[in-house]
C-alpha cells in the first residue's frame, strides 16, 4: 500500500484499508449528512477532525487531488484535500479501489438536507446564487468542472446567506483561461442536473411547493450571466467624471473580488476611458478581517463582522490610523464576549462567527422593537435563551428543520454600538 498527501493525521494510516469501504464497521464511521455519488463515500472522525474518504479509481483519485490542490492554492472554496491511498489490497490478495482523502467541511449542509419542506423560497434563491458565484470563480481561474450539480457541492452559512464549495472535481480540467463554449457546456450542464435533482427530491415529496426545477435550474443560468457581466465588462468614463470606475469597483468588491490591475484603452480624442478591471480571486472581506484581527471566516461573514468593527470604531472615536488598536479591542469586548457567553453544550448548533452574525441581526430586531438601541450584553443573553436554545445541532447531525429566523434578513445593515 501506498499513501500520499500532508502529514495531517499519521493515524490515517491506521486505518482498516485492507477493507472495502463499504464493509468498515459502524463504529468507525461517523453518520454525516451526504449528497448523492456514485462512489462509495465514508467519513471517519480521528483526533476530533472528520475526514471523507472516497473509493475510486487510480486515474481519477490521482487526478482529482491534483486539481483540489491547484483550486486551494487559487483560494477558491472546496474541500482540502489530504491524500491517495494506492495498492489496497484484502486479506485475500484481491486488489481494491484507490482512495481519496479530503477533509470534512465542518458545519456544512448538501442540497438534500436544504431542499426540503421546511426551506423557504428565499433561501433557495439565496443557495442558486452561492452555485452561480462559485461557477464564476471556478471560470475566471480557468477551472471547467463539466459536472456541475448540487451533489457535487457544499453550502455553508454565511452571515444569513450560504456560500457553495466544490466536492467533486474528478471531472474537471484547469485551462489557461476558458472559452465561451467551455463556459456554454458547465452551464447547460448545470440547469440539466439541477433541475434533474429538484425533480427527483419533487418525485419524493421533499420539495416545497411552488419551487419549479425547471424554472430553477435555467435561474442558475439567469445568475451566473448577470454576476459574470457585471464582474467582467468594461467600464467606460470621462477623465473629467471617474464615479463610474470607482463605482464599479466599489461594486467587485462588494461581491467579495478585487481588481488587480486595469487595461486602460483611451479612445483617439482622449475623451473618455475603456477600462477593463482584471479580477482575481474571491475574500477582499475575509482577507481584511483577518489581517485585522485573525478571524479565518466567510466573506459574508466577514462583511458583516467589519460592519460592526468600523461600528465600535466609531463609537470608540478611533481614527482611521487606528484600526488594528480599535480591531484587537473589538475582538475581546465583543466577539469574545459572545462565544464567552454560549454555553458549552450550544456551541455546537452553529460555528462562532454565524453566531456573531445572528446576535447582531437579534440586536436589530430587539432595538427596533424597543424604539431605542439596546445594550449589547441584553441582546447577546435575549439571543442565547430565546433563538440559540431552540436550534438543532448544526456540527454534527442536522436536525428536521434547517433555517432560521434571519434566513429573509441578510442584508447589510450598520447599528452603532452602545
């Protein structure tokens, strides 16, 4: 037997890989939540990391620990890969499938656990616009997936919304840059499956009514064409006015890209500019929140958290050259005060910074019901009795209903701290 990969875990090696995947005891298996494969899938759980293995053949787990690697390396959402299991072989002398090792997504949801009778209109747009960003970004690398679908993806909460990450890559293929056919084909691949998958959970009564996978599936194509010009087109603007540059990339960078550098084309009277802003990788939020204080979160997350950084900021009357002094006390009066406050046996129902989120989003509400703003320490204890209490765990085992009372109120909204 051959194993490859980081020295994350030496128990790995450990394990019972002279045994088909299928045939490992119960007791070594850990009973996550998974989408649909058409491999055999496992998860174990060594030293409180869970990790997903996956049977497959020589070419494809090879193949597809390369391409994970490539699509870490370029910070686009997916699953860690953490290594090949080669040259399995039983008791028998009889040669086994190859597996492949990535690391289990904490507090991640597939699309079976999302699409059900509980799940409102509004949060499945929200999922098809998760699917639709992380097309896009697969797209700018240069990534053609050519099996996109709802199985092969992860969505995890962020900040009210969800953020997609890519599970399955055994089917993908790295280019320079893709062209608009190759770009054609994961779109008409992705409404087919889509839609294909929402009739097969419609067929099992697990679909809401007034959700149509037909309709759903060629939105996924509405989203993608509209994010995907809007990330891509050039801007036009006079030397004189440059507000519509600005605005745009004020724009990319609401939408979690930055602009890494801009080709300006000046037309023969030198009236006006073309410019077309090169866009690199997801997490101008996340990447400012953690310089600031550490945190490794969502970009929604992380929008949401800085909105309440430069909030305190201002309340504390720092100047813009003292944001790390203003961050670092952010850090412990606030976030730390509010994952001080959960008790131990609730801190598994939803991961810190979504909880932060939540507690900001019940500030909101409390003080508008209050007519004034309430003291942040009251929310935070309101929160913990009222909302937390009554989640299911999240971590773990997801429980009947998955939702909760911000799923319609994810929007940015800046509250001055007391």
């Amino acid at each position: 037997m051959r194993m490859v990969g980081t020295a994350q875990e030496p128990e790995l090696a450990f394990l019972p890989w002279d045994i088909p995947l299928e045939q490992w005891p119960e007791d070594l298996v850990v009973a996550l939540p998974r989408g649909i494969s058409r491999h055999i899938v496992r998860f174990v759980r060594l030293n409180g990391i869970v990790y997903a293995i996956k049977e497959a053949e020589f070419e494809l787990v090879e193949r597809e620990y390369y391409l994970l690697g490539e699509l870490q390396r370029r910070a686009v959402p997916c699953v860690e890969p953490v290594g090949t299991v080669s040259g399995r072989i039983d008791v028998h002398g009889e040669v086994l499938a190859c597996a492949l090792v990535t690391k289990h997504l904490p507090f991640s949801l597939p699309y079976r656990a999302l699409f059900s009778s509980s799940l409102r209109l509004e949060t499945a747009d929200r999922l098809l616009d998760a699917l639709a960003l992380l097309l896009v970004q697969l797209h700018l690398i240069g990534f053609s997936w050519n099996d996109v679908s709802l199985s092969n993806t992860l969505f995890l909460r962020d900040a009210g919304s969800f953020a997609a990450y890519l599970v399955d890559a055994e089917t993908g293929e790295m280019h320079p840059t893709l062209s608009h056919g190759q770009r054609e084909y994961d779109l008409e691949t992705a409404a087919i499956n889509v839609a294909g998958e929402l009739m097969d959970l419609a067929a099992g009564g697990r679909l809401q009514e007034g959700i149509d996978p037909i309709v759903t599936g060629v939105g996924l194509r509405l989203r993608y064409d509209a994010l995907w010009d809007t990330i891509t087109k050039p801007v036009e603007f006079t030397r004189e006015n440059r507000l519509a540059l600005e605005n745009q990339i004020r724009k990319l960078n609401e939408l979690g890209f930055d602009v890494a550098e801009l080709q300006v084309d000046a037309n023969d009277t030198g009236d006006t500019v073309r410019v077309s802003p090169k866009v690199v990788d997801a997490g101008h939020h996340s990447r400012r929140l953690i310089r600031l204080t550490g945190l490794d979160v969502g970009e929604n997350q992380a929008r949401r958290l800085l909105n309440d950084l430069d909030s305190y900021r201002i309340k504390l009357g720092y100047g813009r050259v003292d944001e790390e002094i203003a961050a670092h006390r952010w850090v412990s009066d606030r976030f730390e005060l509010v994952r001080e406050s959960i008790p131990a046996e609730m801190r598994g129902r939803l991961e810190p910074a979504e909880i932060f989120h939540e507690v900001l989003e019940h500030r909101w509400f409390m003080s508008e019901a209050a007519g004034r703003s309430v003291a942040f320490a009251d929310v935070v204890d309101d929160y913990v009795a009222n909302v937390l209490a009554r989640k299911p765990e999240e971590k773990a085992v997801l429980g009947s209903r998955i939702g909760t009372p911000s799923d319609a109120t994810a929007e940015l909204r800046i509250v001055i701290p007391d």
